[in-house]
C-alpha cells in the first residue's frame, strides 16, 4: 500500500501565545488562523510495496535537507509501527521549515493521518490535531501551543478557543478571500538561531500575563475586522499586538527584524508581525493600497516575496 498525505502551513494572524500552556489552561487563549498553500508531504510504504512500487521506489527512508528521520520515528512509535520491517516512508516539504509558519505542525498532521490510514483507523480533524501536539510536545519535547496542528487538520480561516478542549469556528471562505490580497508574506531572510524560544512561555512572569491578556483581547476585534472587510482596522490591530508580542515573550525580535518592520511601516505597511516563535524566518504585512509597489520595494530590500493562497481542505490523505 502507498498512502499520499498532506497538510497545509499557517499564517497566525492574531493571538499567537496564548494557545500555550500554561496560559491556555488557566486563562484561556485564542487565536485567528490562516491555513495556506504552502505544503508538507509525507509518503508512507507498507506490505509489498516497501520494496518496489509503481507510484515510488525507495532504498532508504528520506527527510527534507537539515530534518531528522527521528521526527517521523517517534510517530511511528505511536501507531506501533517503528521499524523498516513495517514500513519506509518520504517526507517532502514545499518550503516554510524552520520559518515560523508551522511547518513541523504540518508534517505532523500528515504524518498521522498517514499512518491512521495504513491501520484503516478513523480520526477526526481534532483527534489527528492533539495526537500530532501530543506526540510533538510530549515525546518529542518540541514545546508549544495547538494552534498550528489544528490549522494545518483542518484548513481554512479559522477562530480557535483553547481551554480544556478547543472550539474550531471557520469563517466562510468569501472573509479569507478578501483579506489575502491584503496580507503580503515575505521571508525575512534572518534565520531563527534559537530553536527554543516558545520555551519562554513555561514559566510567566506577571509582564507576560498582561501581554498576553492584551494579545487574547485584540482576538476579537481582530474577528469583526475580517467580518467588516475593514483592511485598515486590521493593520492597526496588528501594529498593536506586535507590540505586545515583543513584550510576550525574549527573542521574538531582534535589530534586524525592527528594523524591517519599521522600513515596512514607512512604505505603505499598516501593521504587521514576524510569525511563529520569533527570532528570524517569515513575517505578515497587511497593505490596504498598492500592494504590487509594496512587494517591490521590500524585496529590493532584502527580503524574499511568498506568493500563496488559501487552503481550504487541510489535510488530505489517500491511497495511490
């Protein structure tokens, strides 16, 4: 059996933080996500087909340049199935590692979905989500929130409520349709030299607590902002909660990155953020006007345009 499985990256428009525990158990958290078209894969190989497919031949299990098969094996030893002899695999990646999108959530996703799959088990988008944060943060000890695990399951533009369990409420897809012109997604081209900046969130300090009250309260306006189609609403509330997120958290920003969020704010950007953890990799502008001049000048700065689109099916697994 060859089974295809693939989940899309994130942008996380709001409220980046408070889906990490311990907050979002004791004050709960929220945030606004933007599932896109930018793609981890994974291939699985099982029975006859390890040694000699129509769809792939593999000699060894492979990974991404600078990944580690150790990540997928800590899943397979989840479903019982950790060794060459049950099955190989190849896991693909369309781009956005280590570059604050979700990438790692993605394959995840992918990952069990996959291997569900082969064991003809039935998982629903929120259970493949918590076995893929579970395994991640738990056995790999790959500390974070939820948010991207139930993007990247799901798909779409999505509200997620994190408390004792998570809500999951789309928007309808015409919300997300009229808001990506307006969200322009660079590379920074700085790289994130910490790996374990989320680590910051395991012990809050009171300053924390209030930046992240202030972040999960910019949530909701954010919601009616995308409701309303008010684009400049929209920057201003991103402009504010950057602000809180530097404050959220050591090693979001760094000189470079002010730096490009100022020169950004001085050619036409209302707002905006660095995504993920922080510390290097992509950042969101929301531009209300002359998009096109906006990518051209920042590109001439330095930075690497990301063209995407919106996923609306999340992950998606089949036999070939």
């Amino acid at each position: 059996m060859v089974i295809k499985s693939s989940a899309p990256c994130r942008i996380s428009i709001c409220g980046g933080g408070t889906d990490v525990a311990p907050y979002s158990s004791l004050h709960g958290g929220a945030t606004v996500s933007l599932a896109i078209n930018i793609y981890q894969h994974f291939t699985l190989l099982t029975g006859k087909d390890m040694y000699g497919s129509p769809h792939l031949i593999l000699k060894d299990n492979e990974v991404p340049i600078g990944c580690s098969v150790e990540f997928v094996y800590a899943f397979r030893e989840g479903f019982g199935v950790n060794s060459m002899h049950h099955n190989k695999f190849l896991s693909e990646s369309d781009g956005g590692i280590r570059a604050g999108i979700g990438s790692s959530a993605a394959i995840a996703v992918a990952i069990v979905g996959a291997l569900a799959k082969s064991q003809d088990k039935t998982m629903s988008r929120s259970e493949i989500a918590e076995l893929a944060w579970d395994i991640e943060v738990n056995d790999l000890k790959m500390f974070g929130g939820k948010q991207d695990q139930y993007a990247a399951s799901y798909g779409g533009l999505n509200l997620f409520e994190f408390t004792d369990k998570v809500s999951v409420q789309p928007f309808d897809r015409k919300y997300a349709d009229a808001i990506i012109p307006h969200l322009i997604l660079f590379h920074s081209n700085t790289e994130r030299k910490d790996p374990k900046i989320q680590e910051g969130f395991k012990n809050l300090d009171s300053k924390q607590i209030k930046a992240l009250h202030q972040i999960k309260s910019l949530v909701a306006p954010v919601v009616v902002a995308i409701g309303e189609g008010n684009i400049q609403i929209l920057g201003e509330i991103l402009d504010t909660a950057w602000n809180y997120k530097q404050q959220s958290n050591k090693g979001v920003s760094n000189p470079r990155i002010s730096e490009i969020y100022q020169y950004a704010k001085k050619h036409g950007a209302i707002g905006g953020k660095i995504l993920g953890a922080g510390g290097g990799g992509c950042m969101v502008f929301v531009v209300k006007d002359n998009q096109a001049e906006f990518i051209k000048r920042m590109t001439q700065y330095g930075l690497t345009h990301m063209d995407y689109s919106l996923d609306s099916n999340g992950v998606e697994t089949r036999i070939l």
